[in-house]
C-alpha cells in the first residue's frame, strides 16, 4: 500500500540522499549566492567546493529562501500520487522558507492540502523530524495529525555547537552583536544551541578542546537520549572522535551529518555540535 501523504522538507536538513530515498522524502533546496552565481544548495555546489570558493571570495556569500513557485511546483507533482502533504522546515525564525511554503500551500489548496509545519530548528534536528513524519505517515497518520504530533514533540530536540567565529553569524543577523562582541575580544569559541528557533548563547569556552568538553556534557545531561548525531562541515575527523565520546550516553553508534552550504555560510568552516532527541514516556 502506497503512503498517501507526502513528506517534504528542505536542504537544511542535511538528509542524504541515500536518506531521501530511503524514507520517501521530497528535499526543497535553499540557494547559495556568490555575487551574481547563484547554487541550489548541496545540489549545484558541494560543501567541499562551496568551503573552497568561500576562503578564496572578497566576500562572503549570501543566501535566500526557494522562492515560492519552486514548493507550488513540489507541492502540485506530489499531489499525482498522493492525497495531503506534510512539509517540515527550517526554524521561521532562521529562514523565509516556511512563509514560500505557506503561501504556496494557500496557493495549491484547491488541489492539495499541504500542511506546512515550523521545525523550531535545523540541520540534523530538522532531518529526525522529517524522517519521524516520514513514519507517522507510514503509520497511516493523516497530514493534520502528523503536523500536530510534530509541533508537540518541538522540545523533544536538542542542538548545541561551537563556532571558531561569530562574524558569520553576526553578518547573517543569526545573533546579536552583544554575543559577538564577547567573543571577539576574549578571543572565545562560544557554545550555541537553538532554543524556540533561534540561535542563543550558552557557554562560554577558552579553547576548542574545552569546547568539545563541553558538548559532551551538554550531552551526559540529557536524561534519556533517543537519538542523536554529531554535526560538522570541515572537522570530520573531529566529528568521528566526538560520535564515539558520546555513544555510551547516546546507548549505540551516533551518525556524523555534514551540514551544506547554506548553513556554512551563516556559521563559517570549523563548526563542530551535536543533535540529541529526548526520548519521553508514551
């Protein structure tokens, strides 16, 4: 029996596509701009390659959201084949993709009816909760429910990281010029997590080994620990250390997801964190 709705979600879940297939996902990408090129992100541009441009650009690269003819087109393909939609996002708090998709959703309603849901995050944290609507929906959950079960379980997922440098944040309006300018000038490497979809500050730490430290005790906090992945975009070694330091906690082998452009352009290259979803009593 085919899955009668559809799941999407967009390149900042840093689902693979190996993922993608797997669990039946729709990626909407974002879009990368170095001047007047534009990329489609981790379609058109690799992370490897978008690092490289980045170190060589006079200036650092922008992004923007799909526009919102790109979902309409998405939204109106999968309707051939499905009855509802289900479409988790990027943080709208983070990224204008959740207004594209909204409007396109008012747009197709008379086709399809899309519900559009706000993941209150990203990267990895954004891909667990495209990949558990992926298996309401193979539970034969309608789009509505699905949605709602998503928004309900918002708290359950947790992401801290470490910057080498707020500049790209700051550039980006991610986070306010009071946290970078601490760190400018106590030259720190500034834990951050996502807390009601925006980027806040957590810890403030010295060293980057310190700040490892830190994330796997951030980690070791969490009570029960129902999944979780390290996040990276140039350390991958750093990242595979960081996977087995928190397997005990995590109860199994931790993934590393390398997140693409899009997001590397609003953090910078040297980036290092982990994605944890609690696990909670039914």
């Amino acid at each position: 029996m085919s899955r009668k709705v559809a799941i999407v979600t967009d390149s900042t879940s840093d689902l693979t596509p190996e993922q993608q297939e797997r669990y039946g996902i729709t990626v909407v990408p974002l879009y990368v701009h170095f001047g007047q090129d534009t990329y489609r992100d981790s379609v058109d541009i690799t992370t490897d390659e978008f690092i490289d441009r980045m170190a060589k650009a006079d200036r650092l690269p922008t992004t923007s959201q799909p526009a919102v003819g790109a979902f309409e087109d998405c939204f109106r393909l999968l309707a051939t084949d499905h009855d509802e939609v289900c479409c988790v996002l990027i943080s709208s708090k983070l990224s204008g993709t959740f207004q594209s998709a909204s409007l396109a959703a008012q747009a197709v309603a008379a086709n399809v009816h899309v519900e559009v849901v706000d993941s209150a995050n990203v990267t990895a944290a954004l891909g667990m909760q495209a990949i558990r609507a992926a298996s309401l929906a193979d539970d034969g959950q309608d789009a509505s429910a699905i949605a709602k079960r998503l928004a309900s379980e918002v708290v359950r997922y947790h992401t801290i990281f470490f910057v080498e440098t707020l500049e790209h944040l700051r550039r980006g309006g991610r986070i306010g010029k009071a946290a970078q300018l601490v760190g400018a000038l106590i030259r720190l490497r500034p834990l951050l997590r996502i807390e009601e979809g925006q980027i806040v500050p957590y810890e403030r730490t010295r060293t980057r080994a310190r700040a490892v430290e830190a994330l796997v005790s951030f980690t070791r906090e969490i009570a029960r620990i129902e999944d979780a992945a390290v996040i990276y975009n140039t350390t991958k070694e750093d990242a595979q250390a960081l996977s087995k330091a928190i397997s005990d906690v995590a109860g199994g082998p931790v993934d590393t997801v390398r997140f693409g452009p899009v997001i590397s352009t609003h953090v910078g290259p040297g980036v290092l964190g982990v994605v944890a979803r609690e696990a909670v009593s039914e």
